[in-house]
C-alpha cells in the first residue's frame, strides 16, 4: 500500500508478457518487477498519480445493482448524509434505462426526495452545457462524472402515489425520464399559466380539489400549465401529496383526461430582512406517452 494508505494496482500490459510453447507466461515476473520498482521509485519521490479512471468505471464502482435490477427503490431519510450520491445514482439509473422508485417516509424525506431530483436536474443541464463546449470537463465535476450518459435525457420528472400493505400506507415517487420540452395542449390566445401557491397550513383536500380542477382546464386548453410553489419543506411534502390525490380521483373519475407527473425547479429569492429563501416550483405536464411502457401506479 502506498499513495497515502490508498491500494496500489500494478497491471503488466500484454505486449511485455512472452508465451512459451508450454503456455506459461516467461516474461511476466519481469515485467511486474519492471513495473513495481517503477511505482516504488515514483512513491519514493513524492509522485503519488494514479491511472486516470473513466466515468463507467467509478460509476460501476459507486453505485451497487446489476443489469438485472431493472426496477428499484430508493429509501429517502429524513437527514440525507450525501444527496448529491443519492442524484447521482437516480441519474445513472436514468442513463441506464432503468426503473427507478423513491420511497420517502414523513415531510422532511419527500421534500429531500424533491431536491435530489431538482439536483438530478442541475447535473443535465450542466452535461448539456459541457455537450456544447469544445474544452473537456473540469475533473472531479458533475459534467465529466456523469459524461457519456444517454444524451436524449434532458430533464427527470415524477409521478407521486401512495403504496399500500394491509394497513399500512407510504408515499412512493416514481423518476420519469424526460425530453427537452413538455408535450403542450394548444390553449387559448387569452389563457396564462396558472400558479397556486402552497403554505405549511394549506388544507390538504383543497389543494388536491384545486389541483385537480385546473389540470381539467388545461386539459381542455382553457389555461397554461398550473405550477404548484411551495417554500419550505412542510409546504413542498404537502404540495406532492395532495398531487398524489389528485392523481387517484383523476383516474377514479374516467374522464379521459392524461394523468400529468410533476417536473421540480428550485429558485432562491430574497424574502424578508433580504435573507434568501428557496421556492420548490413543481410544473404540472402530461405524462409521456410510450407505447407498451407500463401504466404509473394509481394510488391506494
């Protein structure tokens, strides 16, 4: 061990190894003795480089499931050590292809789970920015980390629902990849987006009431799309549940209407005595429609 305490992993290259007839390698003791008093002669001088990695790699060594994990969920606590590995892995998933579930429990861990998406949609949008650029990403950023992931992936939305064994009843958010714009109903000429803005004593029902009534009118194209704006995180898990409802009594109803998921954006803005606040804005869009993908769980 050397490289301040960190494995050191010596590999002879093919081209050094000489076959004999009987198959055994004669020239291979050599050159990893070539190679070890190379390594040992570079740590002696101070030199501790290693092999640069590649993203694949150290995504592959990040984060633990196999290609048979097709679909898996990913409990969110209500004090998140590390949320930027939690966007990580739910963007590496994405790029995968892969069905991917969070399971939050209380007010604190959906809202965790609302700004791990909002994260997951920060590194898009800088792997975009870096698409475009004609130098290499900087190392150790999110842009060189995520590179090379799928590149029809622009944005990550959810779908809230409630689970449910015997008496037991959680909320679950399923990661829905997106493209780079919403699929719009052509409203009228005198609509506007509609924004209902969420406090921390907003009666539930009336919320889902309200969120349910204007998705109808969009629907129709009476009005843009709604946003929901909540601050805070009281607020923000409110906003996802009474979506959640909102959801189920759409599906209850048979009107015909799409369901609609929930894309996240985060803005800070300047509040009272000019200190920052973060707004969580979730824009209500149509749920992509993808032939022979499987419906989105209706909530209990």
């Amino acid at each position: 061990r050397c490289d301040q305490g960190q494995p050191f992993w010596l590999k002879c290259p093919r081209n050094q190894l000489e076959r004999s007839g009987s198959g055994r390698s004669v020239g291979s003791h050599m050159a990893a003795s070539q190679a070890l008093a190379s390594a040992l002669t570079a740590c002696r001088h101070g030199s501790h480089a290693r092999p640069r990695l590649g993203p694949a790699w150290r995504q592959q060594q990040r984060f633990a499931w196999t290609e048979s994990d097709k679909t898996l969920s990913f409990k969110v606590k209500a004090e998140v050590e590390n949320l930027n590995k939690l966007a990580g892995g739910i963007l590496t998933r994405c790029d995968q292809g892969l069905e991917t579930f969070l399971e939050p429990m209380g007010a604190k861990s959906v809202y965790n789970a609302v700004k791990a998406l909002n994260v997951v949609n920060r590194y898009i949008d800088s792997r975009k920015k870096q698409a475009l650029s004609d130098a290499p990403p900087a190392e150790g950023t999110s842009a060189e980390f995520f590179a090379g992931g799928d590149v029809a992936l622009a944005r990550v939305g959810f779908v809230p629902f409630f689970a449910r064994s015997d008496e037991n009843q959680w909320m679950r958010l399923k990661v829905v990849a997106l493209g780079a714009e919403p699929e719009h109903v052509v409203p009228a000429a005198s609509s506007e987006a509609f924004m209902l803005k969420i406090g921390s004593h907003t009666d539930l029902r009336r919320l889902q009431n309200a969120i349910l009534t204007n998705w109808m009118l969009r629907c129709k194209g009476e009005i843009g799309d709604p946003t929901l704006a909540a601050m805070g995180g009281e607020s923000a898990s409110i906003a996802v549940k009474a979506a959640a409802f909102a959801l189920r009594e759409l599906k209850l109803r048979r009107s015909g209407a799409r369901p609609f998921l929930l894309c996240p954006r985060m803005e800070t803005v300047k509040g009272n005595n000019n200190e920052p606040q973060t707004i969580t804005f979730l824009d209500l869009e149509l749920q992509p429609a993808i032939r022979g993908s499987r419906p989105t769980p209706a909530a209990s």
